[in-house]
C-alpha cells in the first residue's frame, strides 16, 4: 500500500527551506576596541567586533555602561 503525501505539506516544506534566516540582533557592550577571537559574544562585544560578525539584515543595538547618548568619535590611525 503507498502513502501520499498531502501536497500542502510538501508545498510547505519547501516554502520553509526557501525563507531567509532571520536577522540576528548584535549587542554592543563594552567600550574597548578590540577583536578578538572570540568575536561577538553577550558581555564581551566591542563596536569593531559586531561589524564584523553583522550580516545583511542584521541590527547592532548598544547596551553600554553609563547613560546614553553614546558618542562615537573618529580617530586617525
């Protein structure tokens, strides 16, 4: 005896394998500027390490000590 699958089902299947992922949601927390190995992580993520770990559609939030505004001030290398 064969099984059928229902065609909803299938539609749906391949509808969600197509979706894009959502977009993740990168924290800024501490005021170094550093870039470490480990990259972004929650308590140890610098504004240079979240840009670049972002991806298209991804946000970058801040969550630093102190209260904002924060100002970001361009240096010379």
């Amino acid at each position: 005896m064969r099984r059928s699958i229902p065609w909803a089902l299938v539609v749906g299947l391949c509808l969600t394998a197509l979706s894009p992922a959502p977009a993740a949601i990168l924290t800024v927390d501490i005021l170094a500027d550093e870039n470490d190995v480990a990259g972004c992580v929650p308590g140890d993520c610098s504004l240079r390490e979240a840009i670049n770990a972002a991806a298209d559609a991804d946000e970058i939030e801040f969550a630093l000590p102190g209260a904002a505004p924060w100002t970001i001030r361009l240096r010379g290398s």
